[in-house]
C-alpha cells in the first residue's frame, strides 16, 4: 500500500476549502464533458473541454505541490527526515511525465 495511505496531513481551513473548490470546479467540467458525449457533441468541442480539465488538474496539482513543499516538507527537514527530499522527487517525476 502507498505510504499516502498510512499518512495524514492537518490542513487549515483556507486550504481545505481552496482545494474543495478546485475539485467541484473539476468535477462539475467532468460531468459537462459527459454531458457533451452523451449529446453527441463534435469531437473538438468535447477535446478543448477535456484540455481545459487537463489544465484545471493541472493547477490543482501545483497548488497542492506548492502547499506541501512549505508546509510537510519543510517540517519533516527541520526535523531531521531527508527522506521527504526523496519522496518529493519521486512525486516530481511522476507530476512531470
């Protein structure tokens, strides 16, 4: 199993409610391309929706990214756990693929 599963991460309310949005916003384009599918929408249409989801998730990734390196990674050096560096790189290559 994934190490994400066995840890967890408090995250504040601004956070929290930043990411939510994002992931309605994401979700709510999800269900309009399959609205779009089921309608039989022209293919480039249904394309630039699905771009426009890519970069959506896109964003999301980044912020989380960004929230992660100064707030777990940065804890986890002050302490002491280099292996964070390791994992990071490891999130980084996949996000870069």
């Amino acid at each position: 199993m994934d190490s994400c599963c066995n840890r967890k991460k408090q995250r504040t309310e601004k956070e929290y409610k930043a990411l939510i949005n994002r992931l309605n916003r994401i979700e709510g384009q999800i269900r309009g391309i399959r609205g779009m599918v089921e309608k039989d929408v022209y293919c480039i249409d249904i394309l630039t929706q699905v771009a426009a989801v890519s970069a959506a998730l896109s964003g999301f990734s980044k912020e989380l990214l960004v929230n992660h390196i100064k707030t777990c990674v940065m804890n986890d050096i002050k302490e002491g756990n280099e292996e964070t560096i390791d994992e990071l790189l490891e999130v980084l290559k996949k996000l870069m693929k």
